[in-house]
C-alpha cells in the first residue's frame, strides 16, 4: 500500500459525458501527478500540482482539467468524453516539488470505460 | 514521438537465472533515469534509479546498467525468483525543476517456477 488513494476503482460512462477522478496523496506529501495509461501503452505525463499550483503540463486535453485542493487533494475533471479516454488514470504524490530524488508513489488508478 | 522505448513487450526466464530488461532514449538532455515494477491492479513502484553521472547502480538483487553513448539502460535481476513476475516501465526524468517522468512501454517479465 503506497499511502496513496484513488476513487473510484471503477467508472463506466458514456461519450459525451463528464467525470471526476479523486486523489489523497501521502500524509505530508505536496506534490500529486496525474498520469494516462492508455492500453499497451506507457504511463502518459498529465499534470503536476505542488501545494495548490499547478507545476507542470504535460499532453493534457483542453477538455481535462485538475486542481489540488487546500488538504491536498486532487480531481482530474475529464468533460465530452470520447471512446479514446478509456484509460487507466494514476495519480501519484511525492514530498517536495519533483526533483530527481522526489519519489512519486502511485495509487491503484482509476479504471475509465467510455462506452 | 517517443522518447523511451522498451521494445521487448515480454520476457520469460528460469527461476534462478538473470532477467535482462532493455531500454532506449533518445532525448540525450534527460540525466536521471529509474525503474518502476507495476503488479496487476496496483500502481507502479519505484525500484531503482540512476543519474547520468554514473554508469551503474545496485540495490539488492537489481542493477541498473546506463550506456550514455548509446543512449541505452538496461535493468538486471540476479537471481529471479517468481515474485518479480510484473510489468517493468523504465521512465526518465524529463525536468529538472518538475516531476515530470517520460515511461517506456513497459515489459512484461514472467518468472517461471
């Protein structure tokens, strides 16, 4: 158990439609990342947020959006949703603002189908 | 455009034996590089890394070997046992300032008994 939760494990849903994934990091951690996987494909940087801000973009849709909130937790809002978005969605976390020796611990992700 | 490829999906070895796990980059600004191990329905971890200052790093039964030139790491596993049956991503840090990591594929490593 990496400390870090994700909910829900699950989500089915329709195109078209809007979701939101949540995210708690660690107990004392900053930082959250958001990551894609895609099937048979690698995890896909997203977003990183440290203490509120937002710290880095990755290749994240203008239909995607996250914030971190003031207890550090994080949502990714995903709206008008296609087929291609079904993904497994991580977020991870680590303590400072992501330099080389920052580990990120991940969560289980969010499995998303778009039917 | 990708910019870590591990292009091994899978690998299959004796208990006991070495697993070699390959990986490629080609962005040579990237100067930190780690492993992840992911079992299924969990999220990856961490495993072992390295700075492009070195050419090697051990932990354990896991080295991790770096070949700037070639803009080539690989991952080493002496002896494998069955509990490192996983996915293997090999990832770089793509910022100095950021947490940004780039992942490769991912390989499939199965550890037969």
């Amino acid at each position: 158990d990496s400390g870090v939760t994700q909910t829900p494990k699950h989500l089915i849903t329709a195109t078209g439609q809007r979701v939101t994934l949540r995210c708690s990091p660690r107990s004392g951690d900053l930082s959250v990342y958001w990551y894609q996987q895609s099937l048979d494909q690698g995890l896909q940087f997203l977003i990183q947020y440290y203490n509120g801000e937002e710290r880095a973009k990755g290749n994240i849709l203008e239909r995607f959006s996250a914030q971190q909130f003031p207890d550090l937790h994080s949502e990714l809002n995903l709206s008008s949703l296609e087929l291609g978005d079904s993904a497994l969605y991580f977020c991870a976390s680590s303590i400072g603002t992501g330099s080389v020796t920052d580990t990120q611990y991940f969560g289980p992700g969010t499995r998303l189908t778009v039917l | 455009d990708q910019q870590v490829k591990q292009n091994s999906p899978s690998l299959s070895v004796q208990e006991g034996r070495i697993s070699i796990l390959n990986c490629d980059y080609t962005n040579s600004m990237f100067d930190y590089f780690l492993w992840y191990k992911k079992y299924p329905a969990e999220g990856p971890t961490f495993l072992i890394s390295i700075s492009s200052i070195k050419d090697k790093n051990e932990d354990g039964r896991f080295t991790v070997f770096l070949n700037k030139s070639a803009k080539h790491l690989s991952l080493h596993i002496v002896p494998s046992q069955p509990g490192d049956s996983a996915v293997y991503f090999c990832a770089a840090h793509g910022s100095s300032n950021t947490g940004k990591l780039i992942f490769g594929q991912g390989t499939t490593l199965q550890v037969k008994p």
